[in-house]
C-alpha cells in the first residue's frame, strides 16, 4: 500500500492533540511529526537560541536557558514584524526536519500514514508534498471557553491569541476534509474511524 502523506491542523483548543492520540490508537503503523514539539527542540539549539537572542534580547531565555514563553508569547502577539521575523527563521527549520521525518517513514516497512500536526499550517503555507490536509474544528465560543479553562488566560489574551491564527472558518475552507470536535470524544473517534477505514485502509 502506498504511504499516505497528510498535514493536520486546526485552531489553538480544538483538539489536535486529541485527534492525534485518537489516530494513533486507531492505526499504529500512522507517523506523527509534530512540528510544535520540533520547534521546542529548535529553540533549545544553539544556532537558533543565538538568533532568537539578536531578535528579541537576551530576555528570550530564563536564567536555567529555557526558553521564556510567556516574554516572548507577549512580545509576539503585540508585534506583529517581530512575529513575522521569528516565524521566517524557525519554519524553514521546521520544514527541514518534518522532510526528514517524511524520508525516514517513506522507508519504514509498513508505515500506512505520515501525518504532519503543523499549527500554522496554512499560515505558513506549509509544503511538504501532502496529499491533503485535515483540519480539526470547533465553534470559536467553543475555542474561546476551551482555551480560557485549560490555560486561564483573560478575555484579552484569548483575543490576542486567536487573531493571531486564521480563523477557523477559513481553515476549514482550505482544508480537503474537516473533523468537528464539539461533542464528545467518541464523536471525533468515530469520524477518524471513518476517515480511516473509507481511505488509507
């Protein structure tokens, strides 16, 4: 069977790590590169902490050499240049690694799937040669309510955040197959069920 090449996204608490976890149990042969754990690891790299440094200042790291995520969070969402500056130097880097990720799972006996979980997927016109890209929706009151609940963010910051994404409306307009994520689990299991067994089985 060919392997299947996928991008998946959605807005920020509308469940991709679920749909994630869901797809994993529902096939294990799926590989997942999950680009917001490979930036994780790129800001911990030398060669990006310096350039991240020059951009922001030294404030970008706490004194044990993490990142500061609150700092810079607030720093990117109240300048949208610095933003556009730090996303054109980590998402070539992330492409980079998610091709690698691609190349090692075109080669593993068995893999059914490689499933990219990109966030900014269509904001950064994320190319990797997929065959289609899923998108994982909820309403925005729900995406609001969800984010406030799991994070405790204000009202503001929630704003903040969102506006900073497309709107889920217009993700699901560029997506080839939509999941709604409003009920309960077993409802977004059974469309990934579906998904599965009606096109990569």
């Amino acid at each position: 069977m060919t392997m299947r090449v996928l991008g998946l996204t959605g807005g920020i608490a509308t469940g991709k790590s679920t749909c994630v976890e869901i797809l994993r149990s529902l096939d294990p042969h799926i590989v997942i590169f999950d680009a917001d754990q490979c930036v994780a690891e790129l800001y911990q790299r030398a060669d990006v902490a310096a350039a991240l440094v020059r951009l922001v200042g030294e404030s970008a790291y706490l004194e044990n050499a993490e990142l500061n995520r609150a700092y810079l969070r607030e720093r990117m969402f109240a300048e949208p240049e610095l933003r556009r500056e730090i996303q054109n130097l980590i998402h070539p880097l992330v492409r980079k690694e998610c091709l690698v990720s691609l190349e090692i799972a075109s080669k593993t006996i068995g893999t059914t799937s490689f499933i990219a979980d990109v966030p900014l997927l269509f904001e950064g016109a994320f190319d990797f040669g997929q065959d289609a890209n899923l998108v994982v929706t909820v309403s925005r009151e729900t995406q609001e309510q969800r984010l406030m609940m799991r994070s405790g963010f204000d009202v503001a910051t929630v704003h903040a955040i969102l506006e900073a994404q497309l709107p889920i409306s217009h993700k699901e307009k560029c997506a080839d197959v939509v999941f709604w994520n409003e009920g309960p689990k077993y409802v977004l299991e059974a469309q990934l069920k579906r998904f599965i067994e009606n096109n990569y089985r």
